[in-house]
C-alpha cells in the first residue's frame, strides 16, 4: 500500500483492491484536492518529502529500480522515477501552493505563467497502481518479443537489447550485442524498461 498524507492524519491505499474500489478511495480523498508537481533541489528528494509532509501535504515520489557497480560488485538502488521532481497533493482554493514553494528541498512548483500546473489526476493514479507498497514500480505486463529494452539490474545495466522471447515463468530472454555477435541473456521482467 501507498501511505499518503491528508492533514497529518495517514490514509493508507492498498494496491491490491481492484481499480474502481481504488478510484473510490482516491475520489473521497481528493475531492478538494489536485496533483502539482514540484520542481526538487539537487539531491533533496527525501528532504523535501519529508517536509512536506510535516506540512501535512500529500507526496507521491515513485522510485525505479537500478544496479549500480560499487567496489567491483553490483548492488540495486532506488531512484526516483522522475529524477529532480515530487508530485505533491494540494488545495489551491486554500492559496497553499505558496507553502510548497518556500519547503525545504522544492525549487518550485511546476507553473505555466502565474499559478501552477495542474496535473491530471489519472496520470498520478495510473502511476500509483503501477508502484508497490515502498514505492517502486512494477515490471510490465506488455513487452513482446521485438521490443527494444534497456537492462536495469546486473552486470549488463544500461544495456540496450533487443526482447527475444518471454517464457511463462515470466524470464525474459533479450538478445544483446556482445563483440559484434547477438547474445541470448536471461533477465527477470523488473530488470529490463522500454527503451
């Protein structure tokens, strides 16, 4: 489940209940409210996150998994999904917008001429079904065989491929270009996004 935060109380969302039962909870949730999204600090994701929601502002901030070689190992990471942004809920009847704008960790409110920009709410609810409870999205369910991918975990990370075939055990076979020759590599289906 997602934990937001509605005026300092927490509403938690559970991922696993169907998608209308979902757009019931987030339309009682945010009948007065509307998604923006907030323009971050260098490197002050967390920071600016967390005080937000001491304001008692909602965030979503979905993180996507990578592996990174420290030390000549790999270990997975989360990052966000959308580097140097947060998507914060808010009632701008209420002129609160302005609070965003002076948290620590935010630049600013992403804004077309005066006030800012809203973004539609089912975009910020497709992306919610998508994420697991901590926030990471989920792999996909539409990658066919053709499809060009990037790897994102394991010694191959940042490797564009080409899919080859999907078994039913959900492994997902790409073809990669090793010393000129086409290569079949075995990778799980959270370990490869569309490039």
């Amino acid at each position: 489940m997602i934990c937001a935060t509605a005026s300092l109380h927490p509403v938690a969302i559970p991922l696993s209940m169907p998608p209308e039962s979902l757009e019931r909870q987030m339309t009682a949730i945010d009948r007065d409210t509307s998604w923006f999204l907030a323009q971050l600090k260098p490197n002050s994701a967390k920071i600016a996150e967390r005080n937000l929601h001491r304001q008692g502002f909602r965030t979503f901030l979905p993180l996507g998994e990578e592996t990174q070689r420290k030390g000549g190992r790999f270990i997975p990471i989360k990052r966000p999904l959308f580097p140097g942004y947060i998507f914060v809920a808010l009632d701008v009847t209420h002129g609160r917008w302005r609070a965003v704008n002076s948290t620590q960790g935010v630049a600013r409110l992403v804004s077309f001429g005066r006030d800012p920009a809203v973004v539609p709410p089912a975009l910020v609810e497709a992306l919610m079904l998508r994420c697991t409870e901590d926030g990471a999205m989920q792999l996909l369910d539409d990658l066919a065989p053709g499809d060009r991918v990037k790897l994102t975990k394991g010694p191959f990370s940042d490797f564009v491929a080409d899919v080859a075939t999907i078994d039913p055990q959900r492994r997902v076979w790409v073809l990669l270009d090793i010393m000129g020759a086409p290569t079949r590599v075995a990778v799980p289906p959270d370990g490869v996004r569309p490039f």
